[in-house]
C-alpha cells in the first residue's frame, strides 16, 4: 500500500512524531495509518513529542574549531542535572561536529536533520531536548574560542593570523575570553545601529529623571553618555579586560608589530545559554496545595 504526503502529515498531527519519522512509520507498514500510529506508539515517538511542548531552558554551548571554521551550537534540555550528563553533552558535541562538516543551510535544516537522534535522546533521558541555534565562522585568517562551562561559547575572527605563532596563539585566546567577559554587542562604533542608539538614549533619560536631575540639563548628559557608548558596547573600543589601560583594538595592533603581519579583527558570534528563554517559575506553596487538594 502506497501513501501520499498528506498521509504523512495526518500521521503526523494524530501523533505529534516528527516528519522523517512519520513517513518511516508508514514505510514500513506499507501505508497502513492505523499500523504506523502503533509502530510510533510502540517505539515512544509520540510520548517523546509531547515533551517538546515542556520549556527547555537549561542545556549547553557546544565549541568547535577545525581549521579555518568555528561552530557554536546551544542544545537544550529541561534540568541542569541532565546537561552535566555523558548522554547529553556527547549529543552536543556530535550536532556541532555535524554542522562543521555538513553545513546545514539554517536552524529548520539542522532540526530536520538530527530529528531522530533528537527523538531517540528525549525517550532515554525522558526530557525535552531542543537544538535551539547556531553560529559558525570560516576565516581566512585563524579562530579565537572560548567556552565558559558550557554557558557561555565565543567565537573571534582574526584576519591575517597564523594561528601556529604562540603570541597569535595568546591573542586569540585573550580576545575570546574578553568577549565572555565584557559581553559587546558591536564590533566597532560605524556598527551601532540607529534603533539601538535611541533605545539608549531612552533609558539614559529616563534614569537621570528617576535621579532627579534638571530637566534642561538632561539633554547634554545623555550626548555626552551616547560618546561614550562605543567604548562600552564596541569590542575594539572596549577596554581589555586583562588590562585596562589599552582597548582591544590597540593590543590587536600590539601583537601585529610583535609578530609582523597586519592582523584584523574582522568580527566575532557569542552564544549565552538559555538567554530569551522565558523560564518558569516554580511555586512550592501552590504545588503542595494541588498535591493536598487545598485550593
């Protein structure tokens, strides 16, 4: 018995499995919908999509570097006891080794591709997991990374490096560090968009009202914050965090004397678990009133 894509599609909202497992499950049934909905069944598939309506904030940042390309990857699951776990960090690591050498096109094209495994991981830890994002960087220069306990992942592009010289070496790793650290949002001031200016002058303006300063004098304050903007939110004007006294942009152009090549610092990605992610909140006392039957 043959069926159409529309048969998977129904497969798929009477049992809430996944596309490529719904058109096996029909496969190997030979079209018959009843069959596959038991073939689904039988396997846990359905059970481990009705998870994925669960919030999934907790997880990890995967890191890699091979050669010339960078990949950072945040996969979620539900509870920080899980992503501490053999099972869930190898899966990590397996998706950011997949985008490295498979080059997904976006996020909907790695979900469609590692579905099953995704499928497979939630029935054995009995959590949602989710591959929530991704960024990569190719150079033709060489790749700084850093990754703080899987919270945090970081990734520097610097044109002109060779990333065998122990000072690149040093920089690279200094570069990504004060990334996680100093948290820029921009590479320099000419990337500071309009929309993200006003915003700030919003909120400048309004915390000198809530301090109580002078009406007239609000104005002027909030230009002068604005000149300072680019040295606390550009990453070449920031201070180096391991050194205040000079800006990233002038220890990158330090090391490039010391060494003899033009380096650039070309851009960077940084991935935050977790961040935009609306948790929710636990409530002991209500819990234990719906556990006792109080109202």
């Amino acid at each position: 018995m043959s069926f159409s894509a529309s048969d998977v599609k129904k497969l798929r909202e009477m049992t809430g499995a996944g596309m490529m497992d719904c058109k096996k499950a029909l496969s190997e049934n030979n079209g018959d919908m009843d069959a596959a909905v038991d073939f689904l069944r039988k396997k846990g598939l359905a059970a481990a999509q009705k998870k994925q309506s669960r919030v999934a904030a907790e997880g990890a940042v995967a890191t890699l570097v091979e050669g010339n390309t960078g990949v950072l990857v945040e996969v979620n699951c539900e509870t920080d006891f899980v992503s501490k776990g053999d099972d869930f960090k190898g899966f990590a690591n397996e998706v950011a080794n997949f985008i490295l050498k498979e080059k997904p096109a976006d996020i909907a094209a790695l979900k469609a591709s590692k579905e099953s495994e995704v499928n497979e991981l939630t029935l054995k830890i009995g959590e949602k997991i989710d591959i929530r994002r991704f960024e990569t960087i190719t150079t033709e220069g060489a790749i700084g990374s850093y990754n703080h306990g899987g919270r945090i992942g970081v990734l520097v592009d610097v044109k002109g490096a060779d990333a065998s010289n122990e000072k690149v070496q040093e920089l690279l790793k200094d570069l990504a560090m004060h990334v996680a650290a100093a948290a820029p949002k921009f590479l320099s001031g000419d990337d500071i968009d309009e929309t993200f200016k006003k915003r700030e002058a919003e909120i400048y303006a309004a915390q000198l009202k809530e301090e109580g300063k002078p009406e007239n004098m609000i104005d002027k304050i909030v230009e002068g914050k604005l000149k300072k903007l680019s040295s606390e939110v550009c990453l070449l004007e920031q201070k180096f965090v391991k050194d205040p006294d000079t800006t990233v942009g002038k220890l990158v152009d330090k090391v490039a004397k010391e060494v003899g090549v033009d380096l650039t610092l070309a851009g960077f990605k940084v991935l935050n678990l977790g961040e935009g992610i609306e948790k929710k909140e636990d409530n002991l006392a209500e819990e234990v009133a719906k556990l006792s039957g109080g109202n």
